[in-house]
C-alpha cells in the first residue's frame, strides 16, 4: 500500500535519528518515493550524505539550496506529499508544531501540508512527561496529527519505554495500515454531504439565539473523509475552525433555513449525508429590522417559531441507497431517545452521545460515543480524541459501501 507513495520524512535532532536509515530503507523497499528533510540539529546526529543515498534524492535542509542557490519550496513539497512522517520529533519540534513557530525548513512544511501528518516523538522520559511537552502532544492531536508512539511496557532494561521513538517496522506498517484503510474505504470520489457547527437565529442586527457548538466533531469527520478520498460538501454553521484538505468545500452559513437550503441543493447526488450540525429547533417568529431597545421595558417577550428539521426533510427524500446518519445528543433516556430519532429521520445510522459521559458533547477534544443502526446493532465506544471518534464513524459509513 506505500507504493509509489509520496512521502515527507522529516527528521530533527534526536539521537533517534540513528533510526532514520532503517525508516527510510523499509519505506523505499515497499516502493515509496521518500523525501527527507532534516532540520540542522537533526544533521548533528546523521549525514544527509547517508540520507540522500539510501532515499536516491537530495535531501533538503535549507531554504535554499547550497549548491546552486535555488528555492526549496515548503508549499510544493506539502503538495506532492500523500504523507508526512516526523520521526524522530524531539520535545522542541513538538512543541514548535503546537504553537505555530516555523522556524526552519522542516517546520515550514509542515505547516503548508495539507497531507496527513504523523509524528513519532523522541525524547528522555523526564521531558516526555512534562505537562507542557504533553499539552502539546494534546494540540497536536487535536489538530488532526496522528501521534505514533509504542504501546506503553516495559523495556528489556526494566525502564518504562514512555518517550522512546516507536521501532521503524512499526511506523512502516502503521503508514502501511493507514493508505489500505484509504484505499479500501470505498470512499473514493464519492460525495458525501456533512452539516457542522451551529446555527445562529436572528433576533435583530446584532443579537441571535445560538447554542455552544464548536463544530469540531464535524470537521474532524470533513478531515477524515477527505482523506479517504470522498468529495466532501461540508454546510457548516458560524465556527471559527478551518478547513485543511483540498477535498472539502465548504459552504457557510448561518441560519437552519440557510443550512436546509444548502443540504437540499447538494444532497441530491450525495452517496451520503452525516448530519453533525447543532440545528437550532426554533427562530424568533420575527427578526426586527433595527436594534431593540430597551427603553424602560422590564420584560420583553420574544415569540419563537419552530425551524424545519433538516434531518428529517433529507430522510424523507433519501433514494434507495443513500446512506444517512445523524447525531443524538442526550442527558437522559439516551439510548430510546436516540432510537426514536433514527426512526423518525429515517436514519441508517445515529451517534448518540451523553452529556453524562465526561468528555462527551460540546467545545471538548474527545467524545464518547454509542452508534445505534436502523437493524438494532449498539456499538458502544471508549473515550477517544474527536480525531480517532471520526474515523470509528467513517469506519461505520465505509461498511455500507463494502
Ligand atoms: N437536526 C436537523 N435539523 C433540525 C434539528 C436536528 O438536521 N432542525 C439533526 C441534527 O443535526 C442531528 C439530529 O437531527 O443529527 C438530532 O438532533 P437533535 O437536536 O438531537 O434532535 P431534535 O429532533 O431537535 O430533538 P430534541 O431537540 O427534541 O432532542
């Protein structure tokens, strides 16, 4: 699955870079193209000589290049990438990757590349563990950066291998796993309609009923799917997130009629449509043309209407063969509630969360998820990052398209 793949190495200074040969040996053999770039640090610990040799490619380290004076160019190279791998990825490249500091030719990349980025940090146990190396361990998850790491254990030394690079087999083959999900997913060129975020109801120029929705599951779930290859419509409510892959197009809007307006123009010849959007369920009957006042009211009544479910419209015109999923989000009777909804929307497939789960819902990095489908399996899910809960759901999506 890595052949003829494009792939980024990108190696910076930690003893671990001994390992980098061996990465890019087993990369080549399995019929890669590997681009290695090396930050100057890096180059203390190997030769590019070496690197250059077993990659058959120059290797790049400046801006420009020495020999002749030419551009590297980070914005191409993120472009030709299918993947970018960071190992070893010392505590300081971390944590420059965390805080958006691009300070060399390793780091500019990185920030232009729309591919999946996969990092495998080295360091000493002590820095591993620091709250501030972990938090930007978080950051870098929570950016959508799969972090490979060796499954926690001990050492033939009897030392915890916490902080230690994963084996080169081991990065190899989880690259490996990763392009074989890709290709296997079914998802290649298929259109697939997404709402996110939530929806602002205006109650005049500048106030309006909204609800806490950050919208960060549905994006992640855009990311995934794009990465598999699907051509995503992504209908997304007022978010301050932004979109990465070139797959995703996104349509922006603000109210629930806007938001059932765009789905109905693209749902027609979507294979599916994961319905993620916080829609709110009633708009004030009126919007006022001008700023209400106060003007010594002591009460103001604001009179609200029911807004159309969007869920249910596209339910109701779903073709044989379309797939559509929705979200139930609960603080009680959770599991009927949510198969009412399957029902009544004519879903295939729900996601329910709680807002008793701790890390579940609203403006948080993880969720914890249950999927209840229209044939009465319940697949209940740990606590995961929203990164890793979007690829269980696009796993459930794929397994209609198999
Ligand atoms: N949904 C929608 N349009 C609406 C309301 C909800 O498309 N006007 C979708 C959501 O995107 C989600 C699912 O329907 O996928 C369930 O949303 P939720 O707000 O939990 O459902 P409601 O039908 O509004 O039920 P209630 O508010 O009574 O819990």
């Amino acid at each position: 699955m890595l052949n003829d793949r494009h792939l980024i190495l990108g190696i910076t200074g930690s003893i671990a870079a001994c390992k980098a040969p061996a990465l890019v040996r087993l990369f080549i053999k399995r019929g890669a193209e590997v681009q290695v770039i090396i930050t100057p640090a890096g180059k203390e610990f190997i030769t590019p000589l070496t690197l250059a040799t077993l990659s058959r490619k120059a290797v790049i380290s400046d801006f420009f290049s020495r020999r002749d004076g030419s551009w590297n160019s980070h914005v191409d190279l993120g472009l030709w990438a299918d993947a970018m791998l960071i190992a070893p990825a010392t505590a300081s490249t971390i944590g420059k990757m965390a805080n958006g500091i691009a300070d060399n030719m390793l780091l500019t990349t990185y920030f232009a590349c729309k591919a999946p980025v996969f990092v495998a940090p080295a360091m000493d146990l002590d820095m591993y563990t620091h709250p501030a190396t972990q938090a930007n361990l978080d950051k870098l998850r929570a950016y959508g950066n799969r972090i490979l790491e060796p499954a926690s254990g001990e050492l033939a030394s009897g030392l915890v291998g916490k902080g230690r690079m994963e084996e080169p087999e081991a990065i190899v083959q989880q690259l490996d796993d990763f392009f074989e999900k890709q290709a296997e997913g079914g998802l290649q060129k298929k259109k697939i309609l997404l709402t996110a975020g939530p929806t602002y109801e205006k109650i005049d120029p500048v106030r309006f009923i909204g609800n806490y929705s950050s919208g960060k599951m549905g994006f992640a779930l855009a990311e995934v799917l794009a990465e598999r290859g699907a051509e995503v419509q992504l209908v997304s409510g007022p978010v301050t997130l932004k979109t990465r892959h070139p797959n995703i197009r996104r349509i922006d809007v603000e109210s629930a009629e806007e938001m059932l307006a765009a789905a109905l123009r693209e749902f027609g010849d979507c294979a599916a449509a994961i319905l993620c959007a916080a829609v709110a369920d009633y708009r004030p009957a009126e919007t006022a043309p001008q700023k209400i006042k106060r003007e010594g009211q002591e009460e103001l009544e604001l009179r609200l209407k029911a807004n159309p479910d969007i869920a249910a419209t596209l339910g109701a015109r779903k073709r044989p063969g379309q797939i559509l999923a929705g979200f139930a989000l609960e603080t009680e009777h959770e599991l009927s509630h949510a198969e009412g909804k399957l029902q009544r929307k004519n879903f295939d497939f729900i996601v329910l969360n709680s807002l008793r789960d701790k890390g579940a819902g609203f403006r948080t990095d993880t969720n914890k998820i249950t999927i209840v489908d229209s044939r009465g399996q319940i697949l209940a899910y740990p606590l995961k990052s929203k990164r890793e809960v979007a690829e269980d759901i696009v796993g459930k999506l794929t397994s209609y398209f198999q």
